[in-house]
C-alpha cells in the first residue's frame, strides 16, 4: 500500500482483511506492528496526497463510515512516528470493541516470536503509555503514546473516560479503547472524532540498567512530548493572591486556633488538629515571601513561636500533634515521610541563618537517623513513633511501603551536613538513596517525595562527583514522570479548568493535590540549581515544562477561579467545608472531570501563593515594573542604569512567557527586548499595565527601558 523511511526504520502500511496495519522493522532485528484502523469488516482504501509535513496518507471506507489515517514524523535526535486516525461515522455509532493496536515482532513479524520486557504502563489517569524493550530479536526500547487530548471529541461524545487504556501483556499491547457503548451517548453521524493519535519512539540499543532505562525513557518522552500540541499558558498574578493569602490567614477564624497561649494552623478550614508539617509549611513559605518583599511578616515569627511544643524531650523528636491532641486521634502514630518533610523545612530556615530552627533541627534528627536504621532505610506507609511498631506495612494499591521516604530523608541530611559539615549526615543521604536502587518505575509513593529524591541525588553528584547519583536521579525523574498527566482532559467539569502535566499526588491517587505541586516544584527548582552541562537535556526540558504549567494549573485548585458548579458540596468527613471567600487552595482536582474539593480546602496548602509568587515574580531595583516568568531566571544582570540581562535554561526548542508588569503608581515606559543574536521580540498582547511576551526558554535576553 505505501512504505517510508524513517531513519533507519523501514514503515509499510498493509491492508489485512478487518484492519490497517503500519510496521515499523529494523532489517534483521524485528519491529512492531500498529493497528492502525480497526474496521471489523470489509473495506476499501486509497491513497491520498500527503500534506506538508505529512508522510503518507490513507483514506478507507467502511460500513462505519470514512477513517483518514496520517503517518508524520519530524526532524528529531531519535527515530519516531505519529500515526493520527480519524473518523467520519456514516450513521450514529457505537464503536464495537477494538482490541490493542501494538504488537512486538520478530524477525518472521511473529508477535509469539519476539521477547521482551515491559518497563512501565499508564496508571489510571496519568500520561497513556507503554515502554518496553524487545530483546529478542534485538530492536532496542519503544516507547508508544496515545495522545488522549486529540481524543477529547471521543471522550465527551460517549461519555467514557481513558482511565488505563494504554498497556496490555506481551505480546499484545497497546491502546484498548473505551467502549462507547450506550445507546444515549453514541459518536454522532457525519462529524469526524479522532480515534487514536499514537506516537512511537525508537531506541536501537537497551541496556538493561535501571538508570540508563530511565535516561532513555526521559529523552524518549522528551520527543513525544515536542510533537504534542501543547495548551495554552496564561499569566497569573500569584502577588494579589498571596497578599490575599496573608489576610486571610491572619483574620478568618477558620484558619488559626489558640493553644498553649500560642497560634497553630489549621489543616482544612475550621478542621483537623494542627500538626508540624502544615506548622512547618506555613512558616517556611511565609519565610520566603519575607525574604522577598524585604520585609519579614508578622505571621512567621508568630507561628514559630509554638513550635517548641511539638517537640517531646523523652524522644528528643518532633511529633505530629500537639500535646493536647484529641482522644479520636493515635498520638503515636505517624506516617513515615511526616518525620522527615518539618526537618527540611526546618532546614531551609537555619540555613538562611535562623538560629532557633538550627537548634530544634539538630536536636530532633538523630531521632529521625535512629528511624532510618531501625526501617533499614525501607520505611512503612505508617508506625508508632514510641517503638517503631509498624500500623500500616504497605499500600494496598501497590504493596509496597513509603518507597520515595528516602528521598527526602536524603535531602534532610544534606541539610545537615551542609550545616554542620559533619560526615555522618552525608553518609546517611548516600545510604538512603543506595537502599532506593533497583526500584525502577516504582520509586514514586507520593510526588513531592519523589522530586525530593531527585534533587538529593543531583546534589550527591555535586558533593560526591560520582556519576552514579547523577544517572540515579534520571530513575526518581522517570517515576515522578510516570505519574504525569501529559494531556489536557476537556471531559466533564475538567474543561474548566488545566489539568496539563498534573502529577497524581500518591502513586494510586485518583486526583491531583495542591501541596504535592507546590512542593515539588520547590524540589525541582533545587534539582536545576545545582544541575549544569552534564544533565540530560530531555530532563531538564520536562522539568522545566512540568514548572511552567504548574504556575498555570495551580491558579485553578483556588475555588474562586472555579465556576460554583465544578465544586464539590460536601466535603471528607471531618475535613471542614469550602469557603469560596477564602485565599486557600481546594486539595484536590481531578483529571476527570469529578467535582473539585472533595477532600477539601487545604489551610496547609496556602504556601502555594507564596512559593509561586517569590519564583515568578523579579523585582528591579529603580525600574518602573518587575518581571514575571514561567521559566526559572538562571542569572539577571543589571548592565546599565535601564538595561537588564537575563538567562534562561529550559528546553531548547520550548517557548518560555515573560511579562513586564507595571508597579503600582507607576508608568511603563518604551520598552526593547531583544535575543542573545539581536532579534527583536514583539509583545503578543500588551496594556497599560503589561506586556506579555513569548520568549525561548533557553539563552539569554536583554531588555532595555527609557
């Protein structure tokens, strides 16, 4: 029917006698088959002239109606293919069971033949993919994407949701489509609906080892992801919303409660007990936002001021809860990765010089060392804090413990020993991240944790130069990415708002989690920042992406930027109820289009405004406007009395958003931006109060004002 060349991979498209085919092989060493189009039945096809940019195209003809099938690639590092189908039902249908679309091939094209190991598949929600390597014959890794936004029209029309659809056993793998399968919901005649938009990309050689696996998977989704249309970014004023932020902290009465003479953050609003994370969260964010403005608030130093009293000297730990804590709660009980994420925040503290959290921290971490060992660096979900007995051993989704707790363990005795110079805390961080190897895909437990694990070990590299710590945060980055939403779902209450690149809090989790986002990207920041040359561009380009979209996604866990009927009415029992009044952000959205907040509207997760604000948001000394961006700024020079030189370091073909944002009382003046190489940039919308720009995300810029 048709044959093309894609690199070194030869590509035919067969007609069989219910399907199209498209095989993909390396001479001698096997391949993969796609099923193209399912027509359970007779058809007709004909070739039709390829558009530009296109490398074939097929049009078939059915009792279902009229499919167009398109094969693309692009100029890229790594051989790939996109293979898009639509259709055009002749009548109202409900599409008959189609059966997965990939097949591994040896040699005589025999999926039976080929042997092979899946490394990872699409959990729930998340990103629809399958990688694998075909060993035998030797045709190296695939990585295969279903690109389900394109399949948003397929979706919504017979109410179905593309929960899991991509994965299979060997051989037989792939996309299984939801069935659209009641009568009230079928795909409507005469209007064409992608059926499949599938991406494949190809490495020839596939060593084995958890770490080159994971580099190879990250550039391999790198290249998935630049052939995707990517959604819309918008500026957001994280400023308004952290100033809004702190007055409701200090003023509604759901927010704090008096103990000991003393004021502790509630979890949700008027709920839940206080607790030293949300403590520790409060305070280090708000730290932050003081750091920035230049001027420390007042809510630091108060919050701060009870933290002693979550400190049990009999244990010379941290505990979770208050003395006083009520009797429907287990005192002693405590999930393993409670006891370490207060520690790094207490760390950020003394390590921008507070000498009340140097001293809690250090009294408190040999504690957490004595866990460690006790756990053997492979912690439960949860256990008593007394004597270690465990209360929950595993997940039940995975049956595995809190297998990402040694990440941020890692992190917080880097902390220390960047404190303290004493060895035996790096020691620990090399333990814990050694104990995680061999994990592969299944590292992640909860996000921020993961992202955590991935910046100790970029941070071990740089202490220890050894290799090993740099390829092992590629595994952690690979888990994290497992767990991603690579498209954007317009099903149901979804298309109100972005759910792009979203990452399920926990690694069976159904929805995405405010603190989780926020976190990690903290962890990410810190990841690039000690990052250089040697960090494998695919890494840093999804890093990078993943932070720009959460600047972006994150506006939306607020209940006042949803529309009052994509929230939930009724909350988790004993977690408060939503005040859409209020500046804090809802716990949960979903991918799915569910009613947002149903978990609730997190007190703890306030630190979202601040973290984004103080990242975004660059203040220029004399200059009538700051600067906003969804990109981190490597470096910003002051060179000249209105000039300013910045850099950026994200991917080098994505597109980064920079705004120049009046201050208040002020007047933007004539404004010139222009490239590293003189090219003048030009704003693609602009007011009196500003300019917005896209600009590379990679290199540097240099804006000048009169």
């Amino acid at each position: 029917m048709a044959h093309v060349v894609v690199g070194e991979l030869d590509v035919e498209l067969c007609a069989g006698d219910d399907s199209l085919w498209v095989f993909v092989r390396r001479p001698g060493k096997g391949g993969v088959a796609l099923r193209a189009a399912y027509l359970a039945g007779p058809f007709t096809w004909k070739k039709a002239r390829a558009a530009p940019g296109e490398l074939a195209r097929v049009t078939l003809s059915s009792a279902l109606g009229a499919h167009v099938v398109i094969l693309r690639t692009s100029n890229d590092t790594l051989e790939h293919l996109r293979v898009t189908v639509t259709l055009t039902p002749a009548a109202p249908l409900l599409l008959p069971f189609v059966p997965r679309d990939l097949y591994p091939l040896d040699v005589q094209d025999d999926p039976l033949g080929a042997h092979g190991t899946i490394e990872a598949t699409q959990r729930r929600l998340n990103t629809a993919f399958v990688y694998f390597r075909l060993d035998q014959p030797a045709f190296g890794n695939v990585l295969y994407l279903q690109n389900l936004t394109a399949l948003n029209d397929y979706f919504v029309a017979t109410r179905t949701t593309p929960e899991s659809v991509v994965g299979g056993e060997w051989p037989e793998l792939g996309y299984l489509p939801p069935p659209a399968t009641s009568p009230d919901h079928p795909l409507p005649a005469g209007e064409m609906v992608t059926l499949s938009d599938a991406i494949l990309v190809f490495r020839h050689d596939a060593p084995p080892h958890e770490r080159e696996s994971a580099r190879q998977f990250l550039q391999m989704l790198g290249v998935a992801y630049r052939m995707l249309e990517l959604p819309h970014v918008g500026y957001r004023d994280w400023i308004d919303r952290a100033e809004r932020t702190l007055r409701d902290l200090d003023q509604a009465p759901e927010a704090t409660i008096a103990h000991y003479g003393h004021r502790y953050v509630h979890p949700y609003t008027a709920a839940e007990y206080p607790d030293i994370m949300v403590q520790m969260s409060l305070i280090a964010t708000i730290h932050d936002w003081g750091k920035w403005s230049g001027v420390p608030h007042p809510l630091e130093a108060a919050f701060k001021a009870g933290l002693e009293k979550f400190y049990d000297p009999k244990l010379k730990s941290l505990r979770r809860y208050l003395p006083n804590v009520g009797a429907d709660k287990d005192a002693d009980a405590v999930d393993s990765w409670y006891l370490y994420h207060p520690m790094i925040n207490l760390g950020r503290l003394a390590l921008d010089g507070d000498a009340d959290a140097r001293a809690l921290l250090l009294k408190s971490i040999c504690f957490g060392i004595k866990a460690a060992h006790h756990f053997n660096y492979e912690w439960p979900v949860q256990y008593k804090i007394t004597d270690f007995s465990v209360i929950t051993e595993v997940a039940g989704a995975d049956d595995r413990g809190q297998t990402d707790v040694g990440g941020i363990y890692a992190w917080s005795m880097l902390q220390a020993f960047e404190l303290t110079d004493d060895k035996m805390y790096l020691d620990e961080a090399r333990a814990a991240i050694d104990a995680a190897m061999g994990l592969r895909f299944d590292v992640n437990y909860q996000a921020n944790l993961t992202a955590w694990g991935a910046a100790a070990c970029m941070r071990l590299w740089r202490i220890t130069n050894r290799c090993v710590y740099l390829e092992q945060s590629y595994v952690y980055l690979a888990s994290f990415f497992h767990n991603c939403a690579m498209w954007e779902s317009e099903i149901e209450h979804a298309a109100q708002y972005s759910n792009f690149l979203g990452v399920t809090c926990l690694q069976d989790a159904p929805y995405m989690a405010i603190y989780e986002c926020f976190d990690s990207f903290v962890a990410f920041q810190c990841y690039l920042d000690d990052s250089g040359p040697a960090l494998e561009p695919a890494a840093r380009m999804l890093i990078s992406e993943y932070c720009r979209y959460a600047l972006h996604r994150a506006w939306f866990f607020y209940p006042d930027a949803l529309p009052p009927e994509a929230v939930s009415p009724e909350q988790r029992e004993s977690n408060g109820h939503i005040d859409r009044k209020l500046c804090f952000p809802l716990e949960d959205l979903y991918v799915d289009g569910q009613q947002a907040g149903q978990v609730g509207q997190e007190v703890y997760g306030a630190g979202a405004a601040f973290i984004f604000a103080t990242r975004a948001f660059h203040p220029v000394e004399g200059a009538p406007f700051q600067l906003y961006c969804d990109h981190f700024v490597r470096s910003m020079e002051r060179t000249g009395d209105r000039a300013l030189t910045l850099t950026l370091d994200g991917g080098d073909t994505c597109t980064a958003g920079l705004s120049i944002v009046r201050l208040k009382r002020r007047k933007l003046t004539k404004l010139r931006l222009i490239t590293a190489g003189g090219d003048a940039l030009r704003p693609h919308s602009s007011s009196d109060d500003r300019f917005d720009y896209h600009v590379p995300a990679s290199g540097r810029l240099i804006l000048t004002w009169e």
